[in-house]
C-alpha cells in the first residue's frame, strides 16, 4: 500500500532526517516505525514491568520519604 505525505513541516522533516542516519534507515522506513510506534500497543511482560519497577526503587532509595512526599503535596497547594 502506498501513501504520499504532503506540507510536512520543514522542521519535523528535518528531526525525521536525523533520527532515519541515527537508526540507519530510510526515512519512509523512520516513519514505518514511527506510526508502528504509536499504533501498535506492546505489550510488557510481569517481569518487564517488575524489573523496571525494581531499577525505579533502586534509584530513588532512601530518597523519597513520607516526609518528602507529604512536603511535595503542601507545595503544590494553594
């Protein structure tokens, strides 16, 4: 199937451009995996999701409290 995209904006044409050389691929091919991007869902596994958890934790340990948070919230009201 094919479709021709007109008036695309010089300067999202131009971040195409760089991220296509970055990822070694065509544009066409750059804009294939954006739209397969945005319209396909995927679909992370319990553990995907469980280790990305863990790495979170491990980064913010011991760095955020209830203190902390309960200051975060009195900040962002009026």
């Amino acid at each position: 199937m094919n479709y021709t995209l007109k008036n695309i904006p010089e300067e999202i044409y131009e971040k195409i451009k760089i991220r296509a050389a970055r990822n070694r691929r065509s544009i066409n091919g750059e804009i294939i995996d954006i739209l397969a991007a945005v319209t396909v869902p995927k679909r992370q596994s319990v553990e995907e999701i469980l280790a990305i958890a863990r790495e979170l934790r491990s980064r913010t340990r011991g760095r955020i409290t209830d203190e902390f948070i309960n200051e975060a919230k009195r900040e962002g009201r009026p």
